[in-house]
C-alpha cells in the first residue's frame, strides 16, 4: 500500500516532463492509475496523505496565485458575454442589414476579444463520487 501510494506521487510529479515514445509517432504520459483495496481499518487513509505530504503544498500556493487570477478573467468574460448577448439583441431588432453587419462584425471583435477561463491546477482527488470526477477532470 505505502508503494503503491508513493508511486502514484512520484507519477503525479512526472507528469508534462516526461513522455514515453511507444513508437514513431504516439506517444504516452507517466500516468499510473492505482488502486489499494484494503478492508477497513488498515490505515489507508494516514498512509494516503502522508505519501501526498509535498504535493498538498504545492496546490495552496497554487490556489493562492491563481485564486484572485482566475476571478479577474472570469469576470472580464461575464461582462464580454453579456456585451455579446446586447449586440445580439440589437442585430436581431435591426431595420437594415448594413446595421446588422456592422453589429455582427462587433460581435465577432468582442468574442475574439474572450479571454479563456483559466482553472486552478489541482493534482490530488479523494473520496469523490464518479459524476464529481468527470466535473474535475474537465
């Protein structure tokens, strides 16, 4: 179990450096996928997060930097979004389509303009339920 738990760290910190070249052209990532099937009471969960000790680290300082980072463009997109749906109302009411070309060219400036959402890395994911994991692995 301790092995299989320090594995699964040292995957976790191998990840995006190194890449295996099964052959010309395909290529795949260190990834383990590991399971520890223990009854109850045999201490998975202290050797779990004593294995995870450096990474959870990591991840706070992560959540710390990017946190305030990822509200700002979350924002900065809601607002660009809603200018889209305006313009898009405004399109649909126009008498004239030289009045709709031209909203229809401001919409495509602001949607180049979105600004793509950025989420905080996250390496570790515990006691989550299958349809939480897909959420997070999104």
């Amino acid at each position: 179990m301790v092995l299989c738990n320090l594995f699964g760290v040292l995957s976790t910190v191998a990840q995006r450096r190194f890449c295996l070249q099964v052959k010309e052209g395909y290529h795949e990532s260190l990834n383990l996928y590991l399971l520890s099937p223990l009854s109850p009471g045999e201490r998975k969960s202290a050797v779990t997060q004593a294995a995870r000790r450096p990474l959870t680290p990591w991840e706070n300082d992560q959540e710390k930097v990017i946190g305030p980072l990822t509200q700002e463009v979350r924002s900065k997109r809601l607002t660009l979004e809603r200018a889209i749906d305006h313009h898009r109302n405004w399109a649909a009411k126009a008498k004239n389509s030289q009045n709709r070309d031209s909203l229809l060219q401001e919409i495509c400036g602001l949607e180049d303009e979105l600004p793509e959402l950025l989420s905080i890395p996250r390496l570790l994911a515990d006691d989550i339920t299958p349809e939480c994991l897909a959420v997070l692995m999104e």
